[in-house]
C-alpha cells in the first residue's frame, strides 16, 4: 500500500495495466512527452516507448475516431480530451461510431475504448475547463460513463474500464487530483462498473453524490445531528439503482447533489426512478441540490455557482422537518 492522490493512483494503474497487456495505448493532446497537462501519464512514454504513449494533434474528432479504428483492430485505446468541454468536436465519433458499432455488428464488433477527461469545476478555470455535462453522454446507449471521487477508486475504475469491452467515457474531477491522499493498493485490482459504494450508513436520510460533491456531502453530514446514509454513485451509466433504492425505502427521505445544472442533470432521473420505485415509502419528496442553470462562470463568480456544504446543510434540515 502507498499513499497516493488520484493523479498518482491514475498513473499508476496505467502502468500497471499497459504492463499487464500490450494492446493498451493511450495518447491525446500533450499525452505523451509532458505526461499531460495534469501529468497522469507522467512516464508512460519512457516505461513503454512513443509508440504506446504518444501526443497527437489538436484535433478531438481525430483523436476519438481513430481510436476506433484502433479498437477495431485488436488494440485497447485510452486517449485523453484535455478538458471535458473539448470533447463537443468528438461528440459525432462517440455517438454515431464508439457507441453503436457492438449494436451495429450484432455483436461481432466492439470497441474497448477510454476516453478519459478532467471534468467539472472547483479550480478558478475557465467555462471550458468547469463544466459538468455528465449528463448528455448517459442519454447515449452502448456508452458507459464513470466519474471516481477518491484515489482508490480512481485506480480500481480506470483498470476495469480499460478492460471492459464496451467505450467508456472517464470523468476525472480535477478539483479532487491532488485534494487528498489515501492508502491505495500497488498491485493490480479493479472496481465492477455500475456498483454504486455507501460511504455512511445511517436511517435517517439519503444523500446520493458522485465525483467532486462526495466529499462536500461528506462536510455538509459532519455539521448535521441526523444520521445521514451517503453512496457514492461512482458509475453514472449503468447506474446502480439496486443500491439507491434499497437505501430510500430505509430512510424514507433523500437528497441528490450534483455540480452540474439543475435541469435535465442525472440527479433528475434519479428522482424519477425513486417516484416510481420507493412512492409509498417517502417521506418527503426527493430533492436536489445542483449549479443553476446558467453557463459556469468566471473565477471570482464559481463559489456562488458551484454547490457546497451550506446549500446541502440547508436542504437536509428542510428535509428533516418535512
């Protein structure tokens, strides 16, 4: 075990999973000499060579579309957009190809993809480098979308998303990259996509989080008497609606937090499923806590926009008193 935070822990199940298997590759904008701009494939191209680990052009649509022909033919890519709002010019590769082609083939193709991104805000960036847009790859059938919030299951997601068959969009909050460190395992391991991990138990109330809310959730629960349950959703798509639901008909009572905007975000399909799912056991109706719905904004404005711990504290005590 070493002490890592996720930038390290994302590293090193790279390395431990371009080790494992020669068909693993990953390349991107700045991937391969500088390591990244954040430096998760920080000595990749020395460990494995230029030919495993490389920079490619400025050209998103390129970088995704040829990582399908790569897929196509034997190979495991894992290619990175620098920024999540950089993604929009790949978005046709993804939706029309990456997704579609196991469905396309009837199963004789797929397509063992990555595509990895630092995502939402939290950092004093620009619009294009905040935004938490999770919500438009899950409406894409055939895609897989993870967002980790702690350097264990950053490694354990990224090696089970690298050998899952199937494209997957990893959405790596950059707000949490050096935030903390935690006792990862050095040796290989993986965490099943789609199983959502309870962080608290309690009966009081359901506070269901992902990526860079988790550890607001967990401030906003230390200021609380109630005994709150918190789950870290970790896969947005498949979700894991087993343990949502088995943890609302305890409580009776639940709040989504998310950094994305309000309307149409994931925290919305949550709270229909609960509606339709856990009716007769809630006690008040599912809230959400969540950005307005407005374009992120500049530095000096992105604490009035993104959710903290006052806002989550505020709703459980409505909650509470419902």
């Amino acid at each position: 075990m070493t002490e890592r935070n996720m930038v390290q822990a994302l590293n090193n199940a790279f390395f431990i999973a371009m080790e494992r298997d020669p068909t693993v590759i990953t390349y991107g904008e700045d991937v391969g000499v500088d390591g990244g701009v954040f430096r998760v494939t920080d000595g990749l191209q020395a460990k494995f060579g230029d030919q495993r680990s490389f920079d490619s052009p400025l050209a998103e649509a390129g970088i995704v579309g040829s990582a399908i022909g790569m897929a196509v033919n034997g190979l495991k890519p894992v290619v990175e957009m620098q920024f999540s709002g950089f993604i929009y010019p790949a978005f046709q590769q993804i939706v029309s190809h990456a997704a579609r082609l196991r469905n396309r083939t009837r199963g004789d193709i797929t397509i063992p993809l990555v595509i990895r991104s630092p995502y939402g805000g939290g950092i004093n960036a620009l619009e294009h480098h905040s935004e938490s847009l999770e919500a438009l790859y899950v409406h894409i059938p055939g895609l897989k979308v993870v967002i980790p919030s702690s350097p264990y299951d950053a490694k354990g997601l990224l090696i089970a998303a690298i050998e899952d068959p199937d494209p997957v969009l990893f959405l790596e909050p950059k707000r949490l990259y050096r935030a903390v460190k935690q006792e990862v395992p050095d040796d290989y391991y993986t965490i099943p996509l789609g199983q959502a991990k309870v962080m608290k138990e309690g009966k009081d109330i359901t506070i269901i989080a992902w990526g860079g809310m988790v550890p607001v959730a967990e401030d906003a629960i230390s200021q609380v008497k109630a005994e709150c349950e918190l789950i870290d959703l970790r896969t947005i798509d498949p979700w894991d609606k087993k343990t949502i639901i088995d943890s609302v008909k305890k409580t009776g009572k639940c709040i989504i937090i998310h950094e994305a905007t309000k309307t149409g975000g994931f925290g919305a399909e949550i709270a229909a499923t609960l509606q339709e799912e856990c009716i007769f056991n809630l006690d008040a109706p599912v809230a959400r806590v969540t950005a307005p719905d407005v374009i992120v904004p500049y530095f000096k404005a992105e604490h009035y926009y993104r959710p903290n711990a006052d806002m989550l504290v505020k709703k459980i005590n409505e909650l509470l008193n419902f």
